[in-house]
C-alpha cells in the first residue's frame, strides 16, 4: 500500500482536507462500509509522511482484522474502494469551487424539472452577478464565464419557446451563437500561442498544427467575424479583441502589434480575471520575443511583463501557490542581462522561498554567481559557479554564456577556447535546442572572441565590424557587449 495511487493522492491532502475527507467518507450518501473508515484512521495517523510501516498491507491488514489470515484479495478491494472515494473526493472539492460550472447544471436542471419559477428567479439572479464579471469571480476564468452566458442564453431560448411560445425573439439564438463563436475563438488563439511556444522550444512544425492550419484559412475574415459578435457584451468584445491582438502580435510579429497588444491590454487589464490575466502576461513575453528589434529590448520587456504580474498578485501559480524554477530563472537571467542587481536581489528576496524546495540551494548559488559577476567580483563569481549542480537544458544555456563571459573579464583566453569547443558538443547532443537559441549561444561566443582579439590586438576596422556584428546579432539591446566595446575604445582611443 506504501506505492499505492491511494496514498499518493491523500499525500496531497492538507490538514483541513483530511478532516474533510474523513466526513466525507463517514457520510452514508458516499460511503456505506464501515471498514473503509477504518482503513482511513489508519493511515491518517501516518500523517503528514504517510510512509509508516503499519500502512504496508499484511500490518494493516492486522490492525484491521486481529486474528484472521491475510487475504490478499480483500485487501486490494479495500484499498482499490478507498482510492475511488479519494478520487470521488477531489473531483467534488474542484467542482465545489466551480460556481459557474456548478449553475450551469443548476439552470439546466431546473428547467429540465420543469420548476419555472425557481428557473426564472436563478436565471435573473446570474444575469444580475455576471454583469460585475470578474470582481466577483477571483478563481473563474473567460472560458467558464462565457460557457455559462452561452448556457443562460439557450436555456433562455428553450423557455421563450416552451414556455412563452414565442418563436419571433432571435436575439437569444443570436446571443448564444455569438458566445458560441467567442468562446471558439479564444480557444484558438490562446492555443496558438501555446503552438508557437512549442515550436520554438521543441523545434516543432508550426504550419502542421491543426491549430495553425484552422486560423490562417480564416484569417483573412477575423476582423468581419469579431465585427459580428455585437450580440455580446462590451466586455466580452474587449475580451475577444485583446486575444486577436495577441494573435496577430505571434503570428504577424512586428514591434507594432506587439506594442498594440500590450497597450490594450494593459488599459483593460481590470476587465481580465486573474487566471486569463496570468496566461496573457505569458503571451506578452511570447509577442515580445517574436517582435524584437532594435528599438525594443527583448530582457527588460521581460522583466517590465513579470513586475507587473507581481504588481497584480498572478505571478505565483495559482493552484500550488508556487513559482515554476523556469519562470524565476527567466527573470533573474534578463535581470543579469541588464545588469540590473538592485532587481535580482529584490526578486530572490521577495521570491525564492516560492520555488520548489529541492531547486533552492542551487538558485542561491545561481544568483551568488551572477551578483558577484555584476559587483566585477570575478574569481568569487567562478568559485559560485563550480559549485552550481544544473540539471535542466533550459538552465545550462544561459550558463554556457555567462562563464564565457566570465573568461572575458578575467581574461582567460584558454577557458574561453576550452568553453567554445565544449559548446559545438553541447549543441550537436542536444537535439531539442531551438534554432532560435542555437544562433544565440553561436553568437555569444563568436563575438566574446572577437572581443579577445580587439583587446590584444586593437583596429579601428575590426571595431566598427564587432560593433556592426553586436548591432546585428544582439539589436543594440546587450548592454554588457555594448559596455566592453566603449571600453577597449576608451583604451585605444583616448576617448573620455
């Protein structure tokens, strides 16, 4: 039982949940056998490891049953009837937290019981609730809010036809279709950004996905089709309109629609419920990453995307409370690419104790590393990093880069060459780094190497050409080779 799924799901439980899910399973309506209860107590007083020797099924099965042989069948049914209550359990606590999926059923359940009173008082009531969307709905998000309109609406049409026999009143079709249509469509574009983070990370096919294929055979229509959706509610519209331009910000990438994007969601941000308000600072990032150039810098468009999430409380996860490794490393990398310790320091004080603890020690180590670079506290910075124990490919890029650029300023020519050729046999065994991040570690490394040659062999023309390489590669947005350029100027031009 120790392997068990059972004890893998109560392990999730906390405190308060197992309290619940020991009412839960004395209620009758649930639960009929006395001994499954039993069977609970017992592991309940295993709590919080549930790794007890008693929990192992010969013990249990004598605690349970005092004298009798072991019957290994019995014993599966008990844990295998147990574990359906602890699933049955989670599902109703979920659904307990649905309140528009839970009225959903209930407006669809009073008609079907033909109680039209109660149905037109609950009906008016919602209508009433949903139009301060989403101030009362802190854990709801569009799609739910916008199946229950759909919901209201056909089940409105039904009663207008069965009840009041009036076939002439299309506005309720019409609304339902429109939220029909509304709902799809947001579907489809938060989707498609879910494509393109693929590709890039994966190296997928874009133009294969399904997704992809249905928008672009309707792209050329999307502005008549959101025009139509004039049955819905502003709100709704604002809804429909900020996800078409986060759409065409990935799929048409321009520093335009990106900023168009941005600046219209960021109006109408207070219209957003937390959990779409979360996934749409996500897109930001993705829009931003697919529109840069050189008038936009792609690191502090990223750290200015995550400060506002932790300005409006949605930069944690909202159902662990906790911070995946990846997002927290994404803002103390572009923090570092700018430079910036005043925000790295901040953002792992105010935030690392959120990430999983098994990751903590390593982090701390990571941002001692980049601090003591950042302070041009070389030597300290390198004994920081050969501590560092990295086991995730999407942490080892960042880190290939950032001991070549510690080779630099410690002047190291061999550490750099060593790290140059041990880069080729990162990149050839790796196969799921993106195109994308293989030309930027590439160049990274080939213009550190140009700097090396400058600063132990100084031409005008070989300056001009880094400088041009760096503009090309990095937009003018990285602020350290922008630094080490001005200073082997300062050096061999006298410039002050």
């Amino acid at each position: 039982m120790l392997k068990s799924s059972l004890l893998d799901i109560i392990r999730t439980f906390s405190k308060e949940e197992l309290k619940k899910f020991e009412d839960f399973i004395r209620s009758p309506y649930f639960n009929k056998k006395e001994t499954l209860i039993d069977l609970f107590l017992l592991i309940k007083k295993s709590s919080p490891a549930f790794d007890d020797e008693n929990l192992k099924k010969e013990n249990a099965w004598k605690t349970l049953f005092p004298g009798s042989k072991y019957n290994y069948g019995i014993m599966k049914n008990l844990i295998f009837d147990l574990n359906k209550l602890a699933e049955q359990f989670i599902v109703i606590s979920r659904f307990n937290n649905e309140e528009f999926k839970k009225n959903e059923y209930l407006i669809m359940e009073l008609l079907s019981r033909g109680l039209k009173n109660n149905y037109i008082s609950k009906n008016n009531l919602l209508k009433k609730e949903l139009s301060i969307f989403p101030a009362n709905s802190q854990s709801s998000d569009i799609g739910s809010y916008i199946n229950l309109l759909t919901v209201l609406s056909d089940r409105q049409m039904f009663y207008s036809h069965m009840y009041e026999h009036n076939d002439s009143d299309l506005n309720f079709q019409v609304q339902r279709d429109s939220y029909h249509i509304t709902r799809l469509l947001l579907l489809l574009f938060g989707g498609y950004n879910d494509v393109e983070v693929f590709s890039h990370s994966r190296n997928a096919k874009l133009d294969s996905n399904p997704v992809t294929i249905f928008l672009n055979a309707l792209s050329e229509d999307f502005e008549k089709i959101i025009d139509s959706l004039n049955e819905t509610s502003e709100q709704n519209q604002i809804y429909i309109r900020v996800n078409y331009l986060m759409y065409l910000a990935i799929s048409q990438s321009s520093i335009e629609n990106y900023l168009n994007f941005k600046k219209t969601f960021f109006e109408n941000i207070r219209f957003f419920p937390k959990t779409d308000m979360h996934d749409l600072h996500y897109c930001l990032i993705t829009a931003a990453a697919k529109a840069e150039n050189k008038q936009l810098n792609l690191s502090r468009e990223i750290v200015e995307i995550f400060d506002s999430m932790s300005e409006n409380g949605i930069i944690l996860e909202h159902e662990t409370g906790k911070m995946p490794l990846y997002i927290f490393n994404l803002y103390i990398t572009n923090s570092f690419l700018l430079l910036d310790s005043e925000k790295l320091e901040a953002f792992r004080d105010k935030f690392i104790n959120k990430i999983e603890s098994e990751h903590y020690q390593n982090t701390d180590i990571y941002i001692n590393f980049m601090l003591s670079f950042l302070n041009k506290k070389f030597d300290e910075a390198l004994n920081f990093f050969s501590r560092l124990d990295i086991p995730h490919l999407f942490l080892k890029i960042p880190l290939r880069y950032q001991k070549a650029m510690c080779s630099y300023e410690i002047n190291n020519y061999e550490m750099f060459l060593n790290e140059h050729d041990s880069l080729k046999h990162f990149l050839k065994n790796n196969e799921f780094i993106s195109n994308d991040q293989k030309s930027m570690l590439n160049n990274y490394f080939n213009n550190i190497h140009k700097l090396f040659k400058l600063k132990n062999n100084f031409s005008e023309f070989e300056l001009l050409n880094l400088k041009n390489d760096v503009d090309k590669d990095f937009k003018s947005s990285n602020l350290w080779f922008n630094q080490k350029i001005e200073e082997i100027e300062k050096a061999n031009l006298n410039q002050s």
